[in-house]
C-alpha cells in the first residue's frame, strides 16, 4: 500500500528502526517515508512504539538498529542539523511552572535568537492564538492540565520549524480547544511546515492525516490514506430503509439474489423488521444504483438509502484486535 516518493521528496527517510530497552523490543523495525508539506498520522495504542520513534527521530535517543534521514540529515551523525529543523511537542509539559505563561515564552524565544522585543511580541501573538491571554501573568502552577497542555503547545510552535513532531498533542484539551488546535495544525501546513502527528483520537487521524501508519507492538502494520486503510479491511455497507415495511422480506431476498450474482458467492442481506432497513456488504458502491432499479422493477419503494464505508476504529481493530485505547502494552511509558 505504501507508495514510493523520490527521497529528495522526504521530510522523514526512516528505515528499519530499532529500540530496545533490556528484553523489551520497544521499536522493532519501523521504516517511514513522510512526504514534505504534508501531515503524516502515526496510530497505535499505549506502548505501540510511537513515542519511541519520535524520540529518536528527533536525536533524543539513539537507535540500536537501522537509520533515518531528517530531509536528507542523518540524524546519528549530522544531529546538530536536524535539531535547527525540527520542534518536538511530547506529551508532557516542558514548560516551568514557577514562571507565567508569558515568561515561558519568552525564555523559550530568547533561547531560539529572538531579541527581546521580538520575544515579547511572539509570546502575546501565541497566548492569544491558544486562548491563554487572560492567564498570561499567572504562574503555570495555578494552570489546569489543559492550559498547560496549550502552552506547551504554544512554545513549540515559536520558530515555526519545517518539521514539527507532535506527540498526542491534543490529549487532554477540552472539545473547543482541541477544535482551535486542529486548525493550528492546518495552517502550519499551509504555510510549509511537514507534520508527524501521533494520536489516539481516530477522528484526529481521519481529519488532519494525509497519511496514516499504524504501529502496534514496535511494527508499522500497515500504511497508507485514510480511505485506502478503510478500504483494506472491509467492504462499505448498504442500508435501506423501506416506504412499505411489509415487504421488507421481499426486498431482502433479491437485494441478495443481485448481491450474489455480482460477487459469484452468497451474499446475505440483514434486515431489522422494526425499522424497516435492510443492510447489506457493498463489493462496489457504484452497483447501489442497479440494486435501486431492482427494487423498483417489483415495485419496492425506499425511503432512505445510506452507503457508508468502514470507519477508523473499525480498521484499527480489524488490524490489531483491539482497541485503540487499548493500555495492555506499556512499554513507552516505562521508557520515558
């Protein structure tokens, strides 16, 4: 599923990685290809290997196997130069909570090369794009989880690099913020910057991922867009509702009948007699309409018609077997 894309194309160039921490394979062979200018999604639960991988992507850890390009910097012996390129957002706060927001952000810019009146000018436009511009005098001690998490937020973003890993950056903001953090991210990309995103959130993926890879137990299971993923591990579905719920009966029997001929197999339509619909596995969506003049030609009328495809959640545990919640595997916290 994974498409080739020319090197010199490449925000990310990774191949065959490894981490291991005492017996534990914490990352065991990923290979990434992450295209400029673009958001990358990277799933898995708890422990999967994500956060591990951003680390030593990021020169925060050594690999113990295989290697990675930050565009084209190699990130063993040319570390210095893919540091100048990257922002790392992780998911714990590295902000200092005896200081505001705004001194925060302030030393974070001044560390970068802005003189002071840029620095005060970058921190007022940050906690005014974050919403924290009510707070900005308070100490962080005196900040809820989800300022915090925002502020953080706010200082990675300060130089703008090309590349910006961001690690469950939304884990723990409220519905609004998490909305405002989305767009962020948009812009970011509209203006150059390449993305790597991990997440939990499957809606996340789904909105903001031009490609996603899924990691389980230290692997990349599978790679690919969000409708490829989708359309990897299940047929869409057909649903039917029916003006005259008499015949639903009817109605099944040759949504069957046409389903079968087209697959050259049994096809067995579902129905739910209390609502009136029949539900059905969809080979290809563009034979909804032959299903329609079926029905019609034994005069069956339908109310509604809905086709929908597999969603995330149903591709994450088709893959995997479980959720992607799912905390059985701690293995990165263990490793932070």
């Amino acid at each position: 599923m994974t498409s080739y894309t020319p090197a010199e194309a490449l925000a990310i160039e990774a191949n065959d990685l490894v981490k291991i921490f005492g017996e534990q394979r914490a990352v065991d062979g990923v290979s990434l290809a992450v295209p400029r200018g673009a958001v990358y999604g990277v799933l898995g639960p708890n422990g999967a290997g994500k956060t591990t991988t951003i680390r030593m992507l990021a020169t925060l850890l050594k690999p113990d196997g295989g290697s990675a390009r930050i565009f084209g910097r190699d990130v063993l012996t040319e570390p210095t130069a893919v540091r100048s390129l990257i922002g790392v957002t992780g998911q714990y706060a590295s902000v200092d909570e005896k200081l505001t927001a705004t001194e925060n952000l302030i030393i974070f810019s001044r560390l970068l090369g802005l003189s002071k009146a840029d620095s005060r000018r970058k921190a007022a436009e940050l906690l005014e794009e974050f919403g924290l511009q009510e707070a900005a005098n308070k100490a962080l001690e005196n900040f809820s989880g989800g300022m915090r998490r925002r502020l953080d937020l706010a200082a990675s973003l300060i130089s703008t690099p090309p590349l910006l890993f961001l690690d469950e950056p939304t884990t723990g903001l409220d519905p609004r913020t998490r909305a405002q953090m989305w767009e962020t991210i948009r812009r970011l990309v509209r203006e150059g910057s390449t993305v790597l995103l991990t997440t939990q959130y499957l809606d996340e993926a789904d909105q903001l991922a031009d490609r996603i890879a899924v990691i389980d137990r230290g692997k990349v299971i599978a790679d690919g867009t969000s409708d490829e993923l989708k359309g990897s591990v299940g047929l869409s579905a057909l649903q039917l509702t029916l003006e005259d719920r008499a015949r639903i009966d009817e109605a099944r029997v040759l949504v069957s009948e046409y389903l079968s001929r087209a697959e050259g197999k049994v096809v067995e339509a579902t129905v739910s007699p209390e609502a009136g619909r029949i539900t059905a596995p969809l080979p290809d969506p563009a034979i909804t309409t032959d299903i329609l003049i079926r029905l019609r030609e034994h005069d069956i009328r339908v109310e509604e018609i809905n086709v929908s495809k597999p969603s995330l959640d149903e591709v994450f545990f088709a893959l995997t077997g479980h959720g992607a919640e799912d905390d059985s595997a701690d293995t990165e916290k263990s490793a932070a």
